[in-house]
C-alpha cells in the first residue's frame, strides 16, 4: 500500500538502543548487499525531535541542536514511531534521484498512517524479536525529564544502585518515589531478583507483622499454614517499604532487629532465617518531628538514612513538565488505541503554570482525564482541562492568522495571569514582568482589565 501510494525503493525500519544506536533494522525488499542503507543519523534526529523528516538530496537536513549536517545518498522520509513500551525508532521510506524527492503529501499520507505503521512494527518485533518488547515496568530508566533536579537524581541512582546499604526517598505525595524505587532495582545489580513493594499506610496494623515476617501454622487464628513473609519473599533482590512513617512503634523495633542482624523470624517460631535483602524506604512525613513527637525511633531513622534521596516537588522542577506531558499524551493515547492528541498553546500555558500540589500524579490524571473528554479530537484545548486549572471555564479560542489579533490574545491571557500570580498588586507585577507602572496601567486600559480578581476573573 505504502508502495502505490508513495513510491520507493525501499522500506526500513529501524530501532534504537539507550545509546542512540541501531539494535534492530530491517528492510523491504532486503538489501542486496550489506549496509546498504544506513539511517541512524536521520532516525536519531527525527526521534529527538519527535517529528517526521524529510531528507532529500537536494536538500540536506540541519539538526536543530547544530549538530553536523546530515548528507543522504538517497531521499528519504522518516517517520519516529517512538512510545513509552517500545525502543524507539522510525520507519523510513527511501528512493533514488529518478523518482525525485518527497513532498509535503507524502509526508502527510505517511503521518496518517501512523497509528496502523505503529502497531505493525510493535507486532512484527514480537515475533521476530522478542528482546526488542521489554516489559514497560523493566525500562533502564523510568525518570522523565531533563531539570537539573531529575538528573541530580539519575546521578545518586547510579551511585547507590549497586550498593546493599539501605535507600531513604524522601518526597511529597506523588513525587514518584515508588518509580524512584524501581529504578533503582531494575539498573543496579539486584535486577535478576524479585522487587516487592508493601505500603504501609494500605495495609491494618494486625496484618502488616504477619505480611513482612511471616507466620508458622497454628500461631494465631485463621494461620492454617505455615507462611513466608513479603521480606523472605525478596531474598536476592530488594524489598522497598512505603510510606514507612506510618509504621508502628512495635514494628519499628522488629524492623531495625532485621537491618541490623540481616535475619527475621516468623511469627511463632523461635528460630531465625538469614536474607539478603536491599532495603528501600520512603515517606512523605518529616520524620525528624515524627521523632520529636515521639512517633519514629530515633535510631531506626539513622539506619534508614544512610543513603538518602530527597525528591523535589514538581513545582520546583517546571523543566521536566513539558516532557511529563508529552510522555503522559503518548502513553494514554496508546493505551486508548487512538491517535496521537496535542496540546493546544492555551491549554499549554495553564498546565505550565498550575503550582501541581498533587505533583506528577496529580498532572498523570489531568492528563488522563482530559484525553477522556477530548473524546475524538486531536487537540486537549483549555475546556478539557478541570477547574482547578481552569476556574474561568474558559474554552478554546477560535484559530486565527490575523497576527494583530494573536498578539491582543496573549497580552491579555499573560496579564491576566501576571496579576493574578501577583497578588493583583500593580507595582510588583509591573516590576516583575519587566514594565514600567504606566506601561501596566496603559495594558490594562487597552484590554479594558483592572487590578482586582473579580474583574480579571470575568
């Protein structure tokens, strides 16, 4: 089909590595002699920039982070097929000069078809090459973003991925520390071993002792069996404890016993079984007042903190929210079975904005929800977005190519949003946005806006 719709020599799909290199490439027909194609250079570019390319002779293809100029000695067109399950990767059509270059139709066909090339290649690697499906929990790295926060804390995974001392994350709730946690397991040398994770904020105080230690037959009622626990369970591998600020005293004591002799002991027996185990922990509570307050013991909590991971709230980290969007768009997409949305530059500006106080979490189901309401439609516009993001209930504005009129539209939406980040205090916010006080006040009589919330509201 691809072939009468947009001639070509050849076909080529390519997948690439952690290090940007081709693991996977085949071709349609087959090359009639070895690396007779190469594409990783336009592959690698197209997937960077997660937009389809187009590399003709005539026209070389300039890489917008002025790396090298890319020279192909054919026309190619690249399309990245990228997702949150599979490598990354592109499908790329190629033909010589006597077809001549592609055109902006052939890309537009070779993008529509997208969705059905995706789910091709993913089922053509299942079959060919089952090392090329990983599963998505087992990712080398599950931490998204690029802020100096995510790769502070890439830098102390790989510090304390191959050491068994004890792990502390520190964050607010939906931080991602369990995420922080996996990574940690499926990159150090533990991998091959189990990773079991208890919260112990889910599970009824009587039952949490039974769960990590274990019980013999017959040692309370209802204990039919002799049963291993959770701890047992994660032997060669690492046992990661949630929310550990909720633990109880009694079990605080038993736990530190276990770090300590590396050994539990199930309940009613008298003898001791040895494990080896890396202990992850992590709690959203400040466990110096919990042990003020007399809630923590002071010397379990030096024993969990040997190694210590704290965990910026994503407020703090707005250089990864564009990033966290994109991969939450694409993710939900797949998983609904439709084609790729955006988000529209209103919507844009709102998440952007938005202080997140339920953090990556919080931002995974707005995102969610609002891929829902947007049903069938490509684009996420301010109205699909929940009121907390949206207390005006604005809805999207009609598109426009009128530059005088794009411009009004954003000064009015940044002025707006200025004043209302500010207090609607005239003198800060015109100090903080870069005006003077007669140039706020000139803004505001422009768009008919004055300083107080109801009217900016309206």
């Amino acid at each position: 089909m691809l072939s009468d719709e947009v001639p070509s020599d050849r076909a080529v799909i390519v997948l690439l590595g952690e290090k940007g290199k081709s693991v996977f490439e085949t071709s349609w027909p087959p090359p009639t002699r070895p690396a007779e194609f190469s594409a990783e250079g336009i592959v690698q570019q197209a997937v960077q920039e997660k937009r389809p390319l187009i590399a003709n002779r005539s026209t070389p293809l300039i890489c917008s982070d002025g790396g090298p100029v890319i020279m192909s000695e054919m026309n190619v067109l690249c399309l990245p097929l990228g997702s949150p399950n599979r490598p990354a990767g592109a499908v790329c059509l190629c033909r010589g000069a006597e077809l001549g270059p592609y055109s902006a139709q052939d890309l537009e066909f070779l993008t529509f078809l997208s969705p059905a090339l995706r789910k091709g290649v993913e089922m053509y690697c299942r079959r060919s090459s089952p090392g090329l499906d990983p599963d998505p929990e087992k990712s080398p790295d599950l931490i998204i973003g690029n802020s100096r926060a995510s790769a502070s804390i890439r830098g102390l995974i790989d510090k304390v991925k191959d050491i068994s001392a004890p792990v502390f994350i520190y964050g607010e709730s939906g931080t991602g520390k369990d995420l922080i946690a996996r990574s940690i397991h499926e990159r150090g040398v533990r991998r091959n071993g189990p990773f079991i994770a208890v919260n112990c904020g889910a599970i009824p105080d009587q039952l949490l002792e039974s769960e990590l230690f274990g019980h013999s037959r017959g040692s309370f009622t209802g204990a039919l069996r002799d049963k291993a626990g959770l701890i047992e369970a994660a032997d060669r591998g690492t046992f990661f404890l949630d929310e550990i600020g909720d633990l109880s005293l009694p079990l605080q004591s038993k736990l530190l016993r276990m770090l300590q002799e590396r050994e539990v002991r199930r309940i009613g027996e008298t003898r001791t079984r040895p494990v080896d185990v890396r202990f992850i922990s992590a709690t959203n509570k400040d466990l110096d007042r919990e042990i003020v307050q007399g809630n923590f013991r002071m010397d379990l909590y030096y024993r969990l903190r040997i190694l210590t991971i704290d965990i910026p709230p994503l407020r703090e980290r707005k250089g990864d929210l564009l990033l966290l969007i994109d991969h939450f768009v694409s993710r939900y997409c797949l998983e609904m079975g439709r084609e790729r949305a955006y988000v529209s530059p209103q919507a844009l500006e709102l998440l952007m904005s938005y202080s997140w106080p339920g953090n990556v979490r919080e931002l995974q189901n707005e995102v969610q929800r609002a891929l829902i309401l947007a049903a069938g439609e490509d684009l996420i516009g301010v109205e699909h977005l929940s009121s907390k993001l949206n207390p005006q209930g604005e809805c999207s504005s009609p598109v426009s190519y009128s530059y005088f009129g794009a411009k009004a539209e954003f000064e009015k939406r940044f002025l707006r949003q200025a004043l209302q980040r500010f207090g609607y205090n005239k003198a800060r916010t015109a100090a903080e946005i870069g005006l003077t006080r007669q140039g706020l006040f000139k803004l505001l009589k422009k768009h008919n806006l004055t300083a107080n919330a109801k009217s900016v509201a309206g």
